[in-house]
C-alpha cells in the first residue's frame, strides 16, 4: 500500500479580515477524506476531517449539513471558497483562494483519480487496526 502523501498550507481569512493559517493534507492510503488545520488565536491548531467528494462538491456549489459546509463565492473580482467550521466550542467562518484549493484537489486527483479511491483503500488493514485492543 502507498503512503504517498500531498500537504500544503494556505491562508484563510476570518470573517473576512483575519489571517489564519491552515494545512491542508491528503494521503493515498486515506483516498475519501482531507485533512484541513486551522491555528487558532491561542497557537494552536484545531484538525477537521472531511470527504474529498465534500470538498469537490463544495467547489462548484453549496454542500454540506454538517459540522463542515462550503460555498463558493465572488465577490470584488475575487473568487473564494467560504468554508464553515462548527463544533460545541465554537463556529467559524473562513474564506480560502478557490484557486489555492482547486489547485490542492488536482494534486490530489493526480495522485489518486476520483472513482478510484477502492483501488488505494484497505479495508483489511482497517479492520485489523479496529479490532486491535
């Protein structure tokens, strides 16, 4: 199994004003999820795990009725991908450079084509590390 992995870091806005770094990662032997980090105020980082197909429909529409939604949205000439985090400890509402991001999902797709996560994904191998005790 690959362990090819692709992690970038991109700055979101918050609210619209605020600077806040994030991380994005992708892993082959993960194909259906992304990995997002955002930093906080205190210097830490808050991980939030979400599906690629959320993310590649987010991109061209409104998705998500979760805990993570995204829209896409142009505003001044600038085309941005506002992304929604909640939790019982808080609520944030960020925007990313849709061109970061659309970059970050063809890495991605270049690693592992859409369709074809069953092909990078072991199921046995999950199995065995849930029956683990």
């Amino acid at each position: 199994m690959t362990t090819e992995a692709i992690h970038t870091e991109l700055v979101a806005l918050h609210d619209g004003t605020t600077p806040v770094r994030s991380r994005w990662s992708y892993r082959a032997d993960q194909p259906f999820t992304v990995t997002a980090a955002f930093q906080t105020d205190r210097d830490r980082w808050v991980e939030w795990v979400f599906s690629r197909e959320l993310l590649v429909e987010g991109l061209g529409e409104s998705a998500g009725f979760g805990d993570v939604r995204f829209r896409p949205i142009e505003e001044r000439g600038l085309r941005m991908l506002v992304i929604e985090i909640e939790s019982p400890e808080g609520y944030a509402l960020l925007e990313l450079d849709h061109g970061a991001v659309d970059r970050f999902l063809g890495a991605t797709e270049q690693m592992v084509p859409l369709g074809g996560e069953d092909d990078h994904f072991d199921v046995d191998e999950l199995i065995a590390e849930l029956t683990r005790v």
